[in-house]
C-alpha cells in the first residue's frame, strides 16, 4: 500500500474516533453499538442489575461485561453496590446517561417511518399514558431538524 494510502486509511480512522473533532463521530466511537444503545434503553425502563439486562437482551455474559464496563468507565452509567457479601452491584443511570435518552427517541422515530411494519413495541408516557412521538426541534431557530440545509464547520487548526 503506498503512503498516500496510508494516510488517507489514517485519516478516515482518525476522523471515527474519540479523538474526532466531530461529536458525531466522537459520540459513535463511544455508544456506536447496538448492545450499548440496547443497554442504555433498558436503563431507562428501570433495570439496574447484570442478570436483568442479560435475560431481557439475550446477550453474552462476556460482551455485557465489556459493555457494561465502558458505559461505567465513560460515564453514562454508575455502578452502586446494592448486597453485600457476596458484593453484587447494580448500574444507575448517570446525567450523561439520562440525557442520551432523547437519542434513543429519535433513532426509535426513524426506525418507526422507516424499519416500520408490523408490531412494534410503544413507549408511554409514565404520567399520561400518552404515546410518545419523538421530534428533534433547533433550540436557536425552533425549526424541526433536517428540514432546513445544514452546512458543517471544522474547527480552527483541526
């Protein structure tokens, strides 16, 4: 592979990273997965514990350690022992973690218009029982997200 190659795979890498200036990029790098975002959406109905997650996700003990593990180190969720002896602990939800919920809504919508068809599981408003129906709003310009043209800006020197 000549150099230029090279550093055009480089780059891409680069680009996909943590390290990324784009937060996109830095986000994906970090819940880019589906186990993660799985996990973190059985987080917010209230479970806490390894075997809950476990049996609801069907998932293997080793890549729900790791899992697990990262959104710990990463700070979307915080582990708190709840048993002791033997010591057991659960995962609570973070800030970070709470705040990643709208995401979650909004990659629930796209699949709702477009991965639809036949039954699909609803999420209700624990108040109201009201169905919800996630839309991503600009807070500076109140328009609804992708309805307008974009334009992205790297930063200085990057």
């Amino acid at each position: 592979m000549n150099k230029s190659k090279r550093r055009e795979r480089s780059q891409g890498r680069k680009r996909n990273t943590p390290d990324s200036t784009c937060p996109i990029a830095r986000s994906l790098a970090l819940v880019g997965d589906a186990w993660s975002m799985l996990i973190l959406r059985d987080a917010h109905v209230g479970l806490t514990r390894f075997d809950q997650f476990r049996k609801n996700l069907g998932i293997a003990p080793t890549i729900l350690t790791r899992r697990l593990a990262v959104l710990t180190a990463e700070g979307l969720l915080e582990k708190r022992l709840y048993l002791e002896p033997p010591p057991r602990e659960e995962y609570l939800l973070t800030d970070a973690g709470r705040d990643f919920l709208p995401v979650l809504f909004m990659i629930g919508e796209w699949g709702r218009q477009h991965r639809g068809g036949g039954k699909l599981t609803r999420f209700l408003d624990a108040e109201t029982g009201a169905e919800i129906n996630a839309v991503a709003i600009d807070r500076g310009t109140g328009a609804r997200i992708g309805t307008r043209p974009i334009r992205m800006i790297e930063p200085d020197g990057g």
